[in-house]
C-alpha cells in the first residue's frame, strides 16, 4: 500500500484552529475503578462448554490443585478457564483474569486507576478462553473466546462520586460488582518524565510513535513526538498539527482513538492518545487476503458513524485506509491519524488540497475540481471493495495508470459479490460527487439496504453488537500486532540540539497546548498545561 501523499496547493485557511471549551460542570480527575466478582455468568443458550473447560473443571473439582507443579505454573493452570474481563474506559483496556472463584460466580479483585480528561462510559467484557495456553508457547490466540457477558454505564463525572454496587450485564446473563470512585483534581503542568518509554511502535517523517506508561496512573498510552523544527520547516504542517489535535480534542466517538493530552518543549510536540493494540485493519487484510461479506460491512458500519460524527463537526478526514484503522480488545474499530484532516468545511464548502493515499484518491481530485466532505464516502466505497476483495477497485502498480482507471475504467466486481454489495459500492463510487450515495448525509448511506437490513444502528453506536472477529491480544502491554522493526527498537525520547526555534516560530505552536479549565492562561508563563477536551 502506498504511503499518503502530502497536502499541497491548498486554498484553505492558514488561521490557527479554534479549540471548543468542554462543558462546565465537567471536571479533570482520577477514576478509579474496582472489579470485585461476578454471579450469575453463563454461555449463551445452546453454546456448549468447550471440551478443554468441561476437562478443567472436572480436574480442578478433583484434586483442588489444578495438577502439580510450582506455585505459578499452578496458579496459570488452575485458573485459565474461569472468565476473564476486559475493563475499558475511554478507549483504555485491561485485561484481567479471574483470582478464583468458579465459571458462574468469578473473582476478579481488582483495581484499576484511569486519567479523566472527557465524559466516556465504562464496559465490562467477561470472556471464556476455549483452551489453554500450549506449553512453552509466548503468545495465546485469545480469537476464539467467547464472550459470556458485557455492561456499560456512564459514571457521574463532575462531583466526587462513590458506589459500590451489582451491575446487571447488558448484553448476555450475569451481573458484575463494580466499585467506583472519582476525585476531581487540578490541572498540572505535564511533562515526558511522568511517562515510562517501553516500545517503539511506528515512525513517520516528523517523529515517531511509542507505547509508554504513565507514572501516576499505570495507564498504557501511545505517545506521538513531533519535532518543531521539522515540520516549521514546512509550509503548511503547523497548521496540519494544529488541525490534528484540534480535531482529537473536539470528537468523542466510540470508533475514534480518543486524544489524552496534549503538552510541549521547547523542542518537540507531544500527543497522547489511548493505546489500542489489537493491529491495523491493513495488517489483518493482509493476512487473511479478504474479508467475508458480514465482518466487512460491520468494519463499514462503524466507519461510517465515526466519519459522519467527524462532518457533524464539519471535519473531512481525507485519509481512510486500512492502514489507519486500528482494533482494540474486543474487535471493534478505532479510526486514527488525522494530519490531512480539513476543518470548517461546511455542507457545500470545497477546497483543492490534493492529499490522501494513490489507490483512495477520488476523481474529483484528480480533475482539479475542488471537493466536498463526499470526498469520504468515495474513500469509504473503496475501503468496502477492498475489504471484500483483497485489492482497491482501481489498483495498478503504475500511480499514473491507476488515476487513469480512477477516472474512466468501469467498476468489475467478483462474481461471489452478492447485489446489495455491489449496489452500495456503485453509489459510493459515483465519479459525479453530487449524484454520489452520502451527497445528502450519512443516513442516505445507512437506509442503503447492504446495510439498513442488518444493523441496528442505536444498538451499534452503543457497542452492543459483538464483533465478528477479536484480534489475539494479552494484556495492555501487548506489542505482537506490531511491527517488530519497531518494537526491537530503543524506545528514548531523543535530545534535540541546536533547534533554537524563533519566538516567531514559537508563538505559532500556542494553540497546540490546551488546559481546559484555564483556556486563557499563556504557555509563557513557564508550564505546559494538560492538554484535555
């Protein structure tokens, strides 16, 4: 897959960003959140118990010690077949496995401490793993688990709050005993020594992308660094930097990698956003060469809700690809990477930028016309035909022959794509962006029948539809979906010399640190506020 091409010749606004002002009876804190045990857990009706658990239990009930061995192997053995849970804030997961207890009634026992920096629902996933981990082998395939049981709720965020009650699941049987504490606190200045580096996992031109741990919280983020002098010394990138954290502080979309914070020095930029691990869409394209018809249109169904979400605020992403859609835990999707974002692009304003990926540019582009937030849907129309058939519709080796076919070859489907497929594709890929399906809004794209017949839309937004597939990740530390040329790499936030940026220079990168409580405060008094939403 070909890398982005950088935005050129754009007619757009050079003006600093607007950031919005978060509500004001939300408040910055700490939640901390404790999963004490479950009851009343069971597989859904007519699912069987997996022959490795019904043998795991029998042997468990008979000699109460799991087999022998030393204490830890013991400790492994004995409890991988009770349930485990995923517990998600913002975007956030632990994986936590159960202390004891049996497969209805769990015990789990556990804290954990999450940064608050916006309004987000908790979940509880309880899991049934189908099988042990092999001897000697590092990494467990986790796909196939069944997921037994799930809840969501949104804790009260804007006083100190405290409870300790039963929750019942909202999806499969059981209930989960959560305590739940919030303590509002102040926003201080933030630096990178409150983070531990752990791994490299991407580099891009103006910095790189690593998995670190925050100091106070244990919270695994994934930290962007970008150096100033790098991207001053291109026209335009301070204003695509600007729009990028701008754009991550205003959406809170459950599709869309959530911002954290955002701080600086003198010398670089940092992002901090959630930690999502479960591996590119591209990475899982890739391996399995194509994707059945179900799991592509619930990867589009998504898609869809956090791209319109993003022209709710007149927002056009403008680089959908594989490659920048993430999964987490569970399955579900997490769009990410928003440097070629396009802000106040109202319903019929156009701009020029000729941006985006080779094989997902749409013709109006190439023809130089100007274009519309439909320039997504376009995107979205070749992500849905590439999922379902391994390649983009138009794909040549040869960047110049595949405009050509952009603008004039016919579409050819395979001949296993069914006709409401290949009908939602012929409307998103209609070269006349004013006749094309989504001109009149994203619902005109989810009355389409490949996907109104399906989805519940309401259930969907919520995450209450289990995902067709759940990548095989461990634990928030996972690094196994990444690539290693990254990850073997020493994971330092590298000394910058001699940058010596201008104040005229500096002054342009004001808008990029936000504290939210405070928005009128001046970075030049010395610190670096957190940055929230």
């Amino acid at each position: 897959m070909s890398n982005r091409l950088a935005a050129t010749n754009s007619n757009g606004s050079s003006s600093r960003p607007t950031t919005p002002r978060p509500a004001d009876n939300f408040r910055h804190g700490l939640l901390i959140i404790q999963i004490m045990q479950g009851r009343g857990l069971s597989l859904p009706p007519g699912q069987p118990l997996p022959d490795a658990i019904s043998r795991a239990i029998s042997s468990h009930s008979q000699t109460g010690r799991g087999g022998g061995g030393n204490r830890e192997s013991v400790q492994r053995r004995r409890n991988w077949w009770l349930p485990y849970v995923v517990l998600e804030f913002d975007k956030n997961e632990i994986l936590i496995d159960a202390l004891g207890g049996d497969l209805a009634a769990p015990h789990w026992a556990y804290r954990a401490h999450y940064d608050v920096s916006r309004q987000s629902d908790i979940a509880v996933s309880a899991y049934l793993r189908t099988s042990p981990q092999t001897a000697g082998q590092n990494h467990y395939d986790m796909g196939n688990d069944l997921l037994i049981a799930r809840v969501e709720l949104t804790p009260p965020l804007d006083s100190a709050h405290q409870s300790d009650r039963w929750y019942s699941a909202t999806a499969g049987t059981g209930e989960f005993r959560l305590a739940i504490q919030f303590k509002p606190s102040k926003n201080e200045p933030l630096t990178i020594e409150a983070f531990d580096l752990l791994k490299v996992i991407g580099k891009g031109s103006f910095g790189k992308v690593m998995q670190v741990r925050k100091k106070d919280t244990s919270r695994i983020y994934a930290l962007k660094t970008i150096r100033k002098a790098h991207i001053a010394a291109r026209p335009g990138e301070i204003t695509h930097i600007l729009a990028e954290r701008t754009v991550l502080a205003l959406v809170n979309n459950p599709f869309i990698v959530p911002l954290k914070f955002s701080f600086q020095s003198p010398d670089k930029l940092y992002l901090v956003m959630s930690f999502v691990n479960g591996g590119e869409l591209f990475y899982h394209l890739q391996r399995e060469g194509k994707f059945d018809q179900n799991r592509s249109r619930f990867y589009a169904a998504e898609l869809l809700c956090a791209l319109e979400h993003l022209h709710s605020f007149n927002v056009v992403y403008r680089d959908l690809k594989p490659e920048n859609i993430l999964l987490d835990y569970t399955g579900h999707i997490a769009l990410c990477d928003f440097g070629l974002c396009k802000l106040n692009m109202g319903e019929q304003e156009k701009t020029n930028t000729f941006c985006g990926t080779p094989e997902y540019i749409a013709p109006e582009l190439l023809r130089s016309q100007g274009y519309t937030k439909t320039v997504d849907w376009w995107t979205l129309g070749v992500l849905l035909f590439e999922m379902m058939t391994g390649l983009p519709p138009f794909y040549d080796e040869n960047v110049e022959t595949m405009y050509q076919r952009i603008l004039h070859d016919p579409l050819r489907f395979p001949d296993d794509m069914g006709p409401e497929a290949r009908s939602i594709i012929i409307g998103l890929l209609n070269r006349d962006p004013s006749r094309r399906l989504g001109n009149n809004g994203g619902e005109e794209i989810k009355r389409h029948p490949f996907f109104a017949r399906y989805i519940d839309w309401h259930r969907l937004l919520q995450r209450k539809i289990v995902p067709p597939f759940k990548p095989s990740v461990e634990s928030a530390l996972d690094v196994a979906n990444f690539d290693q040329e990254f990850t073997s790499e020493a994971a330092l936030d590298s000394v910058v010399e001699d940058s010596h940026l201008s104040e005229t220079v500096q002054d342009q990168f004001r808008g990029f640190t936000y504290n939210p409580n405070n928005e009128h405060l001046s970075e030049s008094a010395g610190g670096y506020p957190i940055m929230g939403h």
